[in-house]
C-alpha cells in the first residue's frame, strides 16, 4: 500500500457522508490527498484554539489517525480575544504565528479586517459550501445559550426567558458577566425589547461569573437555583451527575466560532487539510467529543440535535457591529450596578 | 598603589552602577516603554501606524473611574492593614518571644502561599458562600433562623480573604527585621520600669518603622493589581476592582479584541501612584538610620519571655492556621474529591472519588507542566535573590552613580500588571528574537525575575536599613578583604533575609498565573496555567486535585528549605 493510496482511503473516509455523487466524492478525493501530499511535505502547523491542552490532544489524535504524514500542534490560549490578539501581536511582529485559528465571529471580523486571514477554495475539498464563509472562515462551532437550572432547588422546570426574572429566584440566578447571549438576542427581539429585559435581570441581583463553566459549576453546587448559561458548558457536571438540567430558549441565541487558515501561515496545505477535516461530519464529532461543542450545521453533532427545531438568533459574521454596540451599551449597564 | 583605592573602589562602583542599570533597563523600562506607546496606538499594538489619544481619554473621562478608584483603594487598604497586622504579630511571636514549638509554626505559617489565591477564593465560598458555605449551613441549622449570616461575596469578604493570602507574604518581610531587634534595648527599658505596651510603642515600632512601611507598601500595591481573589469573589456581587477592570477589558471587549490601547492608559494610573509611593519610600528609607538595630557594639537578641500569654500566643497562630490553610485545603480536598461541585455535606460522602487525582499522575501534560513550574519558580527565586541583594546593597552601600534611579526601576514593575507584563514581554521578545525565549519557560522567567524584583528589593531594603555599616567598616579596618566581608559579615546577616526572599518568590512563582497565560504556549505550560485551563473549562474539581499537589510539592520545598537553612546556619525564618 502506498502511502497516496492511504491519504487517498483517508480522504474517501472523510467524504463518506457527503449528499454528493460517486463521482463528486472522488473528485473531493482527489484534491484532499493532493493537498495531504503537499501537507506531507510541510513543518507541522500550529493551531490556535482557546480548548484546554488535553481536548487538544484528543482532536489532533484524530487527525493523526486519518492523515498521519501531516503534522499539526494544538496551542492551547485562553479566550477567543486571547487568541486573536496573540495573531495579530505576532503577525504585526513579522514572527511566526498560527496556521490554523479557530475563535468566535466577532475576532473572525477583526481579523478579516487586518487581513489575517487567509482565502482557501475549502468547498474544492468538499465542505459544505454552507459551512464556508468568503472562501475564508469556516463554521466549526456554536455556543448555545440556554437556561441551567439545580434541579433540588427549582422545583417546576423553567419554560423560558421569563422564569430568570421571576421574583422567588432574586439574588439566586447567575449571568455571564460578557452579555453575549442578549446581544445576540437584540437581533430577534431589537435592541429596546432585550435592553429593557437586561435591566429587570440586573434587578434580580444576579450572581456574576467570568465564563459559563463557573456559572454551571455554581448551579451544581447550589449557590444559585438557576442561571443563562451555555450549552456546552453545563454538559460536564451533568455528565458527572450533578443534579442540573438545561432548557432550550425561544429564541436561543447563538454565537458562531469559525475555523481558518491564518494569512502568515508556513503550511498553509496542512492548515487547509486540518479544517476540512476538522469541519467534515468526522472532524466535528471527534472535536464535539472533546469540547463539548460542534457545529449544528453538521447532522451527525450533538449539538445538531440539540437545536434542531430550535428558532435560533445571532448576528451574522458580515454585520457584527449591531452586536458590538449593544455589547458596548449592557457593559455599561453591568458597570452601574450598585453593590449593597 | 595605596593612593588609588578610592579610585579604584570609585570606577568599580561606576562599573556595578552601570551593569545593574543595564539589567533593569532590559527588564523593566522595555516593557513599560511598550506599554506607554501601546497607550497611543489605534488598537493598543506598539507596532501599528497610526497614533490616537482616544484611549487615555477614555481611560480617564470614564465616570465609572472614581469609584472604580475608591473601591480598589479600599480594597487593598484593607487587604494590606489586614496582612501587615497579621504578619507582624506572627513575626513578633515566632521570632522574639519564646512560644513553644517555633520551628513548626514557622514551616506551618508559610504554608498558605503554596495555595493558588484563585483556589484559596473557591475554598473560602464554599465555607462562607450565603447558601451553600459550610458555616452558613451549620449557623442556620443551629439558630433555625435562614441566613445567609456571613457572605463571603462582598468587599469585607474579599479584604478578608485577600489579607489571609498575603499575611504570609508579610510575616516573611517582617520576620527578619523582628529578629534583628536586640534585646538590650527593651531590657533597659524594662529596668526603668517601662511596660511591654511602651517598650513596643517606644522601642520595637520605631525600629520596625522602616521594614513595616516597606512591608505596607507592597502588600498594598500587591492589593492593587491582585487579581484571583477580586475574580472568583468580587466579581460575582459586581464589586470591580481595577485588576478585573483590566481583566474585563483584555477579555471581555465588544469588539472582540483586548482594549490593550486603554490597558496601557490605566498603567499610567498605577506607575503615577508608585512613583508617589516610592518617594514616600525613599523619604522613609532617609530615616532609616535613626532605626538601625544591630550595629558593631555588642549586639544580641533573646526572646522574650510569654509566661502566660503563651497559651492564647499558640491559640492565635492556631486559628491562623485554621483559617488560611486548613479549613481551606479541606474545603480544597473535598472538591477535589467530587465528580463535580459541591457544597460539604455527609449526604454526599458517598460521590468521593480519587479519580481526579488519578487523573493528574496519568496525565503526561500534569507531569510536564510541573517539571516546568518547578525549573521556573527555581530559576526566578535565585535570579531575583541575588538581583535584590545586588540592588539593595548598591543602594545602601556604595556611593555610586544613580543609586536613586536603580532603587525607583528595581520597584517600577509593581506597576504593571501581570496580565501588561506578558502583552508587553510578547512584543519585547517578539521583535528582540536574537534572544530566542518566546513561547519557552525562560520568557516566564524573565517576566516573574521583574515581577517579583520589588518584593526582593523591598524585603533586602528594609533589612539593610537596619544593618549599620559600622560592622563593615570595622572589619575593613581590621584589614579584611572586601571578599571576606561579603562572606564573614554581610552574607550570614543578609542570608534569611536572601532565603526568605527566595522562598517566597519559588512560592508565588508556582502559583503565579496572570503572566504565564499571556504567555502561554505549547512548551511552556505550567501547572497555573494547566489549573486555570480546567477550572475555565468548567472542571473545577480537576483543578482543586492540580491544587493540592502544588501544596504538597511547596510543602516539600518548604520541609527541605528549612532543613537547608539550619545547616546552613540561618537565624531566621
């Protein structure tokens, strides 16, 4: 067996899935083992993704598996921004950077704007073309906004926005300090409808957190009844058995996270062979497993199923600024709550 | 040859005074020049075109930014007052008095700075969280009256907290200055019929003055720019304070990238304020010679005798030790013990597993991530020892050129917080790659060597001060080389102080987290970074497990520190 013939059978693999005909599959085939030649050739590629090293590790396996010539190293940063700034920090510098990014849709616009980011012909390896966005970013994962709730302390399961700000639950319900999930709200309910829920949430005393995960963790522990969580985020303590639950929003917000292929890239074709395997139907599930989140846009996900049937609203990636200026505003309202 | 010593003597003072600017330059003036322009940049960049003053006016015309002031100000004053009170009273019963069992509660007061700030916050709301907190728990179930009785989110939770995190961090900067009063004083005192409260008031506190107001001082700038504590406990009640500000901005900007340019306004904030501090340090340093204690004239120390007071002495530290390491390292082990979090509860003894502590010996990353947080805190603790000694003596000691400015340098890093110090080391090494450290330990090095620099030379500083070079000048005229002064004189007085320093620095180094995750990489992860990654990643129990095996490697460090040290002759500490 060559080693063609096996990128070749990896490829194929990797194609299986696709609603395309014998003859698209082999044409897709076809231009993933060219560029799993090319990538063969290359120094391993970076891969700047916020997951923790260990989930990391568990993706990149994956891929070893399927493309073992071709070499990637996950590099854990903490915070989509974080990764973002290190990009731009680093490109700026003129030293070697990321070849593959993965980071939410708001530091996908940044980066598209300093022209960090560089166009890949991804649908020529065989992506969904409603997965591609420019030729340039492709979808990779969403967090889902929902509500998390102790399932001893709140007796009738939530049925939606209205139960966090119901008054029995005041000072028991927690909030992502970043006020994403409502300024992704803003594009369903407009701005005055979502600021004027914000500040009865506010009145509620909510309980702050820096990111979902504590806020999860909290509802588990039984520091507050029930919380705006995320999706992805509270599977891990119910994983374990901690005695939550979640419940889908009408509408649930949503942010996107995208994958792409970075301008300074040094290997750019294991760059491109990595998201087009890492945004296939087998990529995704594999990153699922590992981080709890995949893109819905891929039937085989978890979180596809998760959504399904779900009205859903977020701001695309070609007009975040609404989103940016609600954000902007809740972050004041945040900022002017007084402390008793 | 005679007549060119003081020449001699002269150019080598030039020579150190020059090398030792070098240093501090690189270390310390690079990156704060990188954050001044970053503070003129159109996106807080160094390297962009473009030149703005949008970010300082925002900065500074925030209506927010008064009580943002008055809110951390409080915080770290209270903090501080905490720590400096807590740390004297351990320093005065564990170094000048006769308690019983010294040695131990010398090893055991140490012992809270192995626990990360950010697991000592998580500990402490499960102990006084206003619904699940063990005490809050057992105080309704007694009264039969709802609480919450005590909350642990609120500003006096945060100060006490915070206080009991760095009492430890004082205790060491006041423990050899305390050792060091000779006993002659007070016992003349006491023959004129003086009582203890005088004799302290009148002979011990104005001896301490120098080492106290050193002390203070860092605590409190230490207060300004903590961050874990002020995270896990202020923010979930909305009190903000300037470190989660900033962290605020770095992380949660609407547009997604970090505010750098207005990090790098609000860093004018903390350099004015520490230039201010400085000179009030520098003043009180001027005075320091009034408060020498151990001079070349027959000085000695014995403890003072407790009698009575040994017994609430020994409850005293006991209930320090509850608080601030074993209630916490329980609350610690227990969530460590979970599958998830939870409130302490024997209903639930029955989920105890190991399985998370199994977890850290079979994972590969664990094993290297403490291999690199050991090789870092190692390599920091002796490069900051022997630079705060260099620095300290030069200011003290010689007569060289710009002793003012290297004392001002060697202390300028308070300033900057950890988070600007990687952004602004990112940019340093990125553009500087004949040095190649970026993405290594070394970067993390560098970035705690100037971190941790003021602590050093501050502690060094306080302790010089009440060293009168008398003792030197002696054993100069005796005829002894300046080689055997350093061995003879200086370093065994200097060596605590320098062991005490070190110690703390290997300590803060293991735990240290807003540096290393700016500068985080694949091959430079540490167990802080490994830590925050779990708990980020909503794993928290994961990382109280990574928590308590870095208390039991600083426990070994701790053990083995103190076994060096006694065979090494040092006094104190």
């Amino acid at each position: 067996m060559t080693d063609f013939g096996m990128t070749r059978r990896s490829a194929l693999a990797l194609l299986s899935t696709l609603p395309v005909s014998f003859i698209g599959r082999e044409v897709f085939a076809q231009a993933i083992a060219s560029l799993a030649e090319r990538a063969a050739s290359e120094d391993p590629a970076v891969w700047y993704e916020s997951s923790r090293p260990d989930q990391g590790d568990q993706v990149i396996a994956a891929f070893a598996k399927a493309f073992p010539k071709a070499k990637v190293r996950h590099e854990s940063i903490p915070g989509g921004n974080g990764v973002a700034a290190r990009v731009t920090q680093e490109s700026m510098a003129g030293a070697r950077t990321a070849d593959i990014v993965t980071v939410g849709g708001g530091e996908t616009t940044q980066l598209l704007k300093a022209n960090l980011i560089a166009p890949q012909d991804f649908e020529a390896y065989g992506l969904d073309p409603k997965l591609v966005f420019s030729k340039r970013a492709v979808h990779t994962a969403v967090t889902v906004y929902c509500i998390v709730y102790n399932k001893t302390l709140v007796k009738k399961k939530p049925a939606g926005w209205d139960d966090l700000l119901d008054p029995q639950y005041k000072g028991e319900v927690g909030t992502w300090v970043r006020a994403a999930a409502l300024a992704e709200l803003s594009r369903a309910w407009g701005e005055d409808k979502v600021m004027a829920y914000y500040n009865k949430l506010l009145a509620q005393e909510p309980m702050f957190f820096n990111s979902a995960a504590p806020l999860a963790q909290s509802v588990a522990a039984g520091e507050i009844a029930l919380g705006l969580g995320s999706y992805h985020n509270s599977l891990p303590p119910m994983k374990k058995g901690a005695p939550i639950d979640i419940v889908p929003l009408d509408p649930s917000p949503m942010s996107s996270v995208f994958s792409f292929v970075a301008s300074k890239a040094r290997s750019p074709a294991t760059a491109a062979l990595f998201i087009s395997w890492l945004c296939s139907p087998a990529g995704n599930v594999v990153y699922e497993e590992a981080t709890d989140r995949g893109t819905p846009l891929i039937a085989a996900t978890k979180t596809a199923k998760f959504v399904a049937g779900l009205p859903t609203t977020e701001w695309p990636l070609d007009n975040k600024e609404p989103y940016a200026a609600i954000f902007e505003k809740m972050n004041r309202m945040v900022a002017n709550v007084t402390v008793k | 040859m005679k007549a060119s010593a003081p020449a001699t003597r002269r150019a080598g003072e030039w020579a150190a005074g020059g090398a030792l600017l070098l240093v501090l330059g690189y270390l310390v003036v690079l990156p704060l020049l990188i954050l001044v322009v970053a503070a003129f940049r159109p996106h807080g960049f160094p390297f962009e075109p473009g030149v703005t003053f949008a970010h300082v006016t925002n900065a500074f015309l925030d209506p927010g930014l008064p009580r943002l002031i008055s809110g951390t100000l409080t915080f770290a004053i209270g903090a501080s007052a905490l720590a400096v009170m807590l740390g004297l009273l351990l320093a005065f019963l564990l170094e000048r008095t006769d308690m019983p069992w010294r040695g131990v509660w010398r090893a055991a007061v140490v012992l809270p700075m192995a626990m990360p700030p950010m697991l000592l916050g998580i500990a402490w709301t499960l102990l006084l969280g206003p619904r699940i907190g063990v005490f809050n728990v057992m105080l309704s179930e007694w009264t039969g009256v709802r609480g919450p009785f005590l909350n642990i989110y609120s500003l006096s939770g945060m100060i006490f907290v915070e206080g009991l995190a760095l009492a430890p961090s004082a205790y060491l900067m006041l423990a050899a200055p305390v050792g060091n009063i000779g006993s002659a004083m007070q016992e003349a005192a006491a023959m004129s019929a003086a009582g203890p409260l005088r004799r302290w008031l009148k002979i011990d506190l104005p001896l301490l003055t120098p080492a106290i107001a050193a002390c203070a001082l860092v605590m409190f700038v230490a207060g300004l720019v903590v961050f874990d504590i002020p995270a896990i406990i202020g923010v979930p009640s909305k009190i903000i304070v300037l470190s989660t500000h900033i962290y605020g901005l770095a992380h949660n900007p609407p547009e997604s990238l970090p505010r750098y340019g207005e990090i790098g306004a609000l860093s004018f904030l903390f350099i004015g304020l520490l230039v201010g501090l400085v000179a009030l340090y520098q003043r009180l340093g001027a005075r320091a010679q009034r408060y020498v204690a151990i001079t070349g004239r027959g000085w000695r120390s014995s403890p003072v005798p407790l009698r009575a007071w040994k017994y609430p002495a020994v409850a005293f530290v006991i209930l320090y030790f509850l608080l601030t390491v074993a209630a916490p390292f329980a609350a610690l082990l227990w969530t460590s013990l979970l599958p998830y979090q939870a409130r302490i509860s024997p209903d639930l003894i029955g989920l105890l597993t190991v399985s998370n502590h199994l977890a850290f010996f079979g994972n590969a990353r664990a094993i290297s991530a403490t291999i690199h947080s050991l090789e870092v805190a190692l390599l920091a603790a002796s490069a900051v020892a022997v630079l705060a000694f260099l620095v300290a003596a030069y200011v003290n000691r010689s007569r060289g050129p710009g002793r003012r400015i290297i004392d001002l340098l060697a202390a300028a890093p308070l300033a900057i917080p950890g988070v600007m110090m990687g952004m602004a080391l990112i940019f340093v090494y990125l553009t500087f790659d004949w040095l190649p450290v970026y993405g290594t330990i070394w970067i993390i090095v560098l970035a705690f060597a100037a971190e941790y620099l003021p602590f050093g030379s501050r502690a060094m500083n306080g302790v010089m001060s009440q060293l009168h070079p008398e003792l030197e000048e002696a054993a100069r005229m005796s005829g002894a080389a300046p080689s055997r002064v350093l061995r003879k004189i200086l370093l065994p007085l200097f060596l605590p102080a320098a062991m005490a320093v070190w110690l703390w620095v290997f300590a803060h180094a293991l735990r240290a987290l807003s540096a290393p995750v700016m500068l985080q990489g694949r091959d430079n992860i540490v167990l802080s970074t490994l830590l925050w990654g779990y708990w980020n990643s909503g794993e928290p129990t994961i990382a109280a497990a990574i928590g308590i095996w870095l208390i039991v490697i600083l426990t070994l460090a701790t053990i083995g520190w103190r076994l060096a040290s006694r065979r090494g002759g040092a006094a104190h500490v």
